[in-house]
C-alpha cells in the first residue's frame, strides 16, 4: 500500500516538448546549440562546385579535419507554412525550418581558398566563393546573416587584387554590401602582411593607408610615404565594407608598437590594447 500511495504523489506530467517551449526559449536552445566558438568557414566541395557547406573554423582561419555538421539547407531554405497531418512528420519539418538559416545567424561566415577555380589574373578562388554562397542564399538566409570575412589568400602583387578599380569582379562585392547595409564585410588581405613586420604600429600603419586608398579618400596624408603607389586601388566603397589584414595581432605585439611606435607610456598602454586589436578585428 505505500509503494501505491507514493505512485499516487507522483506528477503526472509530461516533459516539455521542444515544440511546446515559447519560441524565445526555442532561440535560446538553437543559439547555444549552433553557435562555433570561432565561427564558420564556408567550404565547396570539389566533386560538385555548386554544393557548399558550413564547417567549424578556428582562430587562424585553418578549417577543422571533420566537420560537426554540414548544412546545405541554411543558404537555400525560404520560411513558409507548414501543412502536415503527421504529427511526427510535422515536429521534423518545423525543427528544420526553424533551425535553417541560424548557423549564418549565430556566427561569422568565413571564406577561404587555396585552390582556384578559375585562375586568370583577376579572377580569385576567395571572390568566386563568395558569389557562389550570395547567389545560393535565399532572401531569407540574407536576412539572417550578419558578418562576412573574406581571406584574400593570394602572395601576388597588389596590382592583381580583385579590388582593383580596374577589375570588374569587385563590382559584384561593393553593389552586395550597398544593397545589404545590414551584413559586414570585412576583406583581409595576405598579400599587405608581406609589407608588414610583428610591430603593432607598422600593422596599423599599413591599415590605415588600405582603408585611405579604399575609400577614396586620397586627400589624408599616408602613413608610409612608399604606400603612395597604393593611390591606384582608390575605389568607393560603403561603410559596412571594411578592410584589415590576415596576420593575427596579438597583445605583446601591440603593446610594442603602441609603447614604441606611437610613444605611448605604459600606464597608457592598457586602455588602447583593446582598442587597437578591435580595430584589426573588425576592418577600417
């Protein structure tokens, strides 16, 4: 009789379905879930270049042996109303819509290549990436997406760099980030970090002089007066394309330049580091 009794205390309540959470909570669980620590590297795969996927990433760029998942289904899915008399068929297509679309919401999208696809002079594996994954995104997947880096990979001369004002592939870039103001893009670029050593000023230096020549403001002084060449890259570009380099700006390299570089007194130094390392983390 008391095993029975205790039986009767008992809730009769069901766990929580998913589906039956208020939808805040439901972001809450797909943020967690779907969130990478270092965001997403966009990858093509080769047997068939007109599949894409989404890969973890790491810090420096260099993507994971294995990917965690693979979700072809975020660039291309469009939100409608589900009819299913299935209930189970139902709760399987509603979680997948609902989940589509939030690993390019949750994380930094990045775009990489070391193989080309067509190699000409103006013409880089990064830019043709990066067109197959716009054109592959849905209006709502573009809605979702809020950051985009592109790694120009390329040791070439800068003359080559599809940011050319003479190369038309740029075009395609600059009228992306005109017609979605609300996505930033930031392009680093491999071939400047050749010009630059492990000092935080000199980095900046040459940081500064890209964003002058890049958004057409030849009328700033250079940094470096050899930079002057740059003038054949000025192109006007909206303020959500943004600029920086690839080579990774730690704090002892910054508290070096900003110490010796810009003269900084090292009480002084602490309240910039962050300033200085959100800058080449988010462009110029």
């Amino acid at each position: 009789m008391a095993t029975s009794y205790s039986n009767l205390g008992r809730s009769s309540k069901k766990p929580k379905l998913l589906l039956d959470l208020p939808r805040e909570l439901r972001d809450m669980i797909y943020e967690y879930a779907l969130t990478e620590p270092d965001g997403v590297a966009l990858d093509q795969i080769r047997s068939n270049k007109n599949r894409l996927a989404l890969r973890k990433a790491d810090l420096r760029m260099t993507k994971c042996g294995c990917s965690t998942y693979s979700r072809d289904k975020d660039f291309a899915t469009t939100l409608s109303e589900i009819h299913e008399p299935n209930q189970l068929r139902y709760v399987c297509r509603q979680l997948c819509q609902e989940t589509s679309g939030l690993s390019i919401r949750y994380n930094d999208v990045y775009i990489s290549s070391e193989w080309l696809l067509n190699y000409t002079k103006s013409l880089r594996a990064e830019y043709v990436l990066f067109d197959n994954f716009i054109s592959c995104c849905s209006s709502d997947a573009l809605d979702r997406l809020r950051r985009i880096v592109i790694y120009d990979t390329t040791h070439d001369d800068p003359t080559s760099s599809p940011l050319n004002k003479e190369q038309t592939l740029s075009s395609n870039l600059i009228r992306f980030c005109r017609e979605r103001p609300n996505i930033t893009v930031i392009v680093r670029f491999n071939w400047f970090d050749l010009w630059a050593n492990d000092d935080a000023g000199w980095l900046l230096g040459y940081m500064v002089d890209i964003a002058v020549c890049l958004r057409k403001s030849n009328h700033y002084p250079f940094s470096h007066t050899e930079n002057s060449h740059l003038l054949f890259m000025l192109i006007d570009c909206p303020k959500n394309l943004r600029f920086s380099l690839t080579h990774y700006l730690g704090p002892k390299s910054v508290d070096l330049g900003l110490l010796d570089y810009y003269g900084y007194a090292e009480e002084d130094i602490e309240k910039y580091r962050e300033v200085v390392i959100a800058m080449h983390e988010n462009g110029i």
